[in-house]
C-alpha cells in the first residue's frame, strides 16, 4: 500500500481526517493497553478486547481503519499498517490453553512473510541485537508466525542472521515469560502452604495440570520446579540455528520446526525426511506457528529423560545463586543429535562466534508491533 501526499485539502476534509486519526489513535491505544496489561502470574488470560469506544469484541479477529490516497477510509481485516510502503498482518487469536493457564496475555501473531517486510517491521520499530544487547530498548514483542519465505535467497551471510535471530529472540523470551510466571506461581502456593495456608482446590487443579504438563506422575513441587525453569536464550537461538540451518531448512519453511524435534506418532503433525530409510517411521515435528515450536522445544528440555543431566547443573546454578550459562547447558546435550561431542562443540562454536551470550540477559520491552 501506498500513501500520496496533497498540496492543499478542504477544510471539510482536514476535519474529516482529524476525527479518523482520533478514533484510529483510540482503538490503537486500546489494543497496546490489552496486549500490554501488567503481566501478573495467575490472572487469568482475556478472551475480549475492549475498544472503550463500544461494547467488547472478540478477540479472534481486529479490523483497523487505514487510509487509501486521497483520503478515504477503509477497513482491512488483519492489518495495521507499519508504514506507508510496508504492510504487514498482525493476528489475535483465541486465547491458547498455553496463555490461559500462564495467566498472561494472548500473544499476538506477526505475518511478514519476505525478508524485506521483516527487515522494515524491525527498523520501524528501533529492533536491533546490539541495541537489545547493550541494554539501550528491550526486545520488542514482535512474535513472528513463520520465518520469511525468501530468506535463504538473502545472500548477506551476516544479514541473514540478523533477520533469523531478532525472529525467534522474542519468542524464546515470550516462552521464558510464561514459564517464569508458572514457576512464580508454584513459589507462592508452596510458600503460601508451608505458612500453614493449606492449598485450594483451584491451586490443587492447576498443580496437577502443571505436574501432567512436565511429565511427572504426581504434585512433587521440588520435582516440578527442577523442569518447570527457564532456558538461556543464547542455547536456544544456537540450537534454533543449527538444526533449521538459520531457518533456511525445509522443515523451517516448511513446518515451522526450528530444532528438528522427532515424531513417532500419526496423531501429530509431521514432515517426512527426503532420505529417511525405508523401514522408518520417523517424521518431523510440524507446527502451525513458530511459538508452537519454541514451547515444544522448551518442554522437550525440561521433560525428556536425556536431558536431566541439562535440568541438575540448571537447578546447581540456581542453588548457587548463579546465572544459568548457555554454555554450560550446551555442554550437556550429547544425546541431542547422534554427533554428540561434535554437536555441542558446533553450538558452542555458533554461541561464541556471534556473541549469543550478550543475549541471555535481555528482557521483553513494552513495545508490540503495531501500526504508525
């Protein structure tokens, strides 16, 4: 979409316009309060917006005034324009199980589906790695559905990866974002329980859900909190990057899966490897977005027997009131690929070759993408 500018405009128009920007700017502000409400473990997810201009609307779908040249108002479904050249959608979906029992806000999904549209969104809104890293802006809440359809054409090496790491960033921090607020959350009931509180039924239903969630067969809450625990992103974004080749793979474009999670079972999604042996039954995890896949990804590490040696230096850490290290968790995921020593110095060698660790320290910012 384009915008032209005009030299002169009737006063009839110039009001016309004001009155449009004031209720565009009204139902701007009421979205990034909804999106942006305070964060607070156990409240429960919103399945409306409110506009504060009518009664509430569901929240499956936002409609936004834009503006065609010469002035004319139109409704486009899912869009917010970014700015004049660049368009991209931006998708409220029903809140998911995940949100609501997180007690956080619905995450809202960004299409952007070549590099440049990608590349523009995060310029418009300051989004770069050393700004993020230096502490200068927290890292917008910009939750990429797919990685860009083109960016394996993108022949800049080092572009490339600027494009694939400021998309799965935010969503590695918003999944760390929902599993500190559950583990937040077990802190209170235990704490609460010890001071004789006891525990309600509502706290009990969530606890054993949670308990179901990690893969444990009952409430054990020392248990529970050694897997219900945060993952640095510095690992995360180098195991995002070897396994989707920068998100250039097949299964990335493809299926959305950035760490090359298996499956053996035909009641999930799945794409089959080209060279996968004749008496294999193995598949692929697919997924229908990018966060879909981060959230596996972080249940995968947190659950899966081969990964307790991960979980017992994690729970060290923190016994020692130390920082949780990439490197020092890369270090454990032998059994993560059959190279074994040879994988975890690979993501080694990618966490120190593009200073990951500078990022396990970055937070979420209050900024959503959203238009201007």
């Amino acid at each position: 979409m384009t915008s032209t500018r005009h030299a002169s405009l009737s006063r009839h128009h110039r009001v016309g316009l004001f009155v449009l920007a004031g209720t565009v700017a009204a139902l701007y502000g009421a979205v990034a309060v909804a999106v942006l409400a305070p964060e607070t473990p156990g409240r429960p997810a919103g399945g409306v917006l409110s506009t504060g201009l009518s009664s509430p609307v569901p929240a499956l779908r936002y409609d936004v005034v834009s503006t065609r040249p010469g002035g004319s108002a139109s409704h486009g479904s899912e869009t917010r324009i970014i700015r004049p050249a660049v368009m991209s959608r931006l998708l409220f979906g029903a809140p998911s199980t995940r949100d609501a029992i997180a007690g956080l806000p619905e995450a809202p999904h960004v299409e952007a589906p070549s590099v440049a549209e990608a590349r523009a969104l995060y310029d418009d809104l300051g989004y770069r790695l050393a700004h993020v890293a230096d502490g200068r802006m927290g890292v917008p809440r910009v939750y990429l559905a797919a990685v860009p359809e083109d960016l394996a054409s993108l022949r800049d090496v080092d572009a490339r990866k600027s494009v694939f790491l400021r998309t799965v960033l935010p969503l590695v921090l918003r999944v760390n974002e929902e599993i500190a607020a559950d583990r937040a959350r077990v802190e209170r009931i235990e704490a609460h329980r010890r001071a004789g509180g006891g525990i309600g039924p509502e706290d009990e239903a969530w606890l054993a859900d949670r308990a179901a969630w990690y893969k444990l067969e009952t409430v054990d809450i020392p248990a529970l909190l050694a897997r219900m625990d945060v993952l640095p992103p510095s690992l995360a974004l180098a195991q995002a990057a070897e396994e989707s080749g920068w998100g250039t793979s097949r299964f990335a474009r493809e299926g959305n899966a950035l760490f090359g999670q298996w499956t053996t079972d035909p009641g999930v999604k799945g794409l089959v490897p080209l060279a996968r042996a004749d008496d294999a039954t193995h598949r692929v995890r697919a997924f229908d977005r990018l966060l879909d896949a981060v959230r596996a990804y972080a249940r995968n590490l947190n659950t899966h027997p081969a990964y307790a040696e991960l979980r017992a230096a994690r729970r060290a850490a923190r016994a020692a009131g130390e920082p949780v290290d990439g490197e020092a968790l890369a270090a454990t995921l032998h059994s993560y690929s059959e190279r074994g020593q040879d994988y975890v110095d690979t993501l080694l060698l990618i966490m120190r070759a593009n200073k990951l660790a500078t990022l396990d320290r970055v937070r979420l910012g209050t900024q959503v993408a959203r238009g201007s």
